[in-house]
C-alpha cells in the first residue's frame, strides 16, 4: 500500500447501518452495513490525482469533498468493512496512475492522397443527387 492509501485508512470514519439483502431475521437485528467517509481536502491531493479521484468517484463523492463508499454485500460487519476499505484503496491506487499519452498517427502521401480521392469522389455522388432541369 502506498502512503496515501494508508494515510486514507487512518482519516476514514466508518458508521454501521442495518443492512438490506441476505441474512433473514438478522438483518433487522444486526447493523451489518458498512459506510465508510473520507474526506478527501485532508489527504492533500495534487490537483491532477483529486481531479481523477471526482471523475472517477461520480456520485459517490459529495459537494463538500467527502468520499461516501456503502458496503453491504455481505453478511458480517467485519467483512463488509474490508470490502468498503478495500474499495476505497482501489479508487485511490486508480486516482493516482497516470493516463499513458496517446501517440498521434501520421498519414503518409499516399494516404492523404487516397483518401482525398475518395472524399472527392463521394462529393461528385452527392453533387449528382441534386434537383434535375428540364432545360
């Protein structure tokens, strides 16, 4: 884990909820559920990465820059505070790699010349379609 993830790890509070899903009666007993909140302006983001972390976060990020992740796939309170803290950890490790620029492809002369050809050719079909006159 990277020092981020683990600074997030400490800042995140967790609340637990009664949770909907399987485990019959229990369910109505047993808050289950995970919500785990970070707020993100305390983990001192560089733009770039905050900026991905909103993108990809959507709307599980509020106006105020707290990041909410629900869990509550699975039927103990244990397991379903390692899935929302493992979640959180992935959304972090993704917001922080960089997007691989992307290589603009180069047309040689043949090509331009080609598909110009082919531009020219399709504008005389069309030019052909117009309204015809009787002169």
């Amino acid at each position: 884990m990277n020092e981020i993830v683990e600074r997030a790890q400490a800042l995140a509070t967790e609340t637990f909820l009664a949770s909907t899903g399987p485990g019959g009666q229990n369910v109505n007993k047993v808050a289950s559920a995970c919500q785990l909140r970070l707020d993100c302006y305390a983990l001192r983001l560089s733009p770039e990465v905050f900026a991905r972390l909103k993108e990809l976060a959507g709307s599980r990020m509020t106006l105020r820059g707290e990041l909410v992740i629900s869990a509550r796939r699975f039927r103990t309170q244990e397991a379903n505070r390692a899935d929302a803290r493992e979640r959180m950890a992935e959304l972090l490790e993704q917001a922080q790699k960089f997007p691989e620029k992307r290589a603009k492809s180069r047309l040689n002369r043949v090509g331009k010349e080609q598909r110009i050809k082919g531009k020219k050719l399709r504008g005389n079909v069309k030019a052909g379609r117009g309204k015809v006159s009787l002169d």
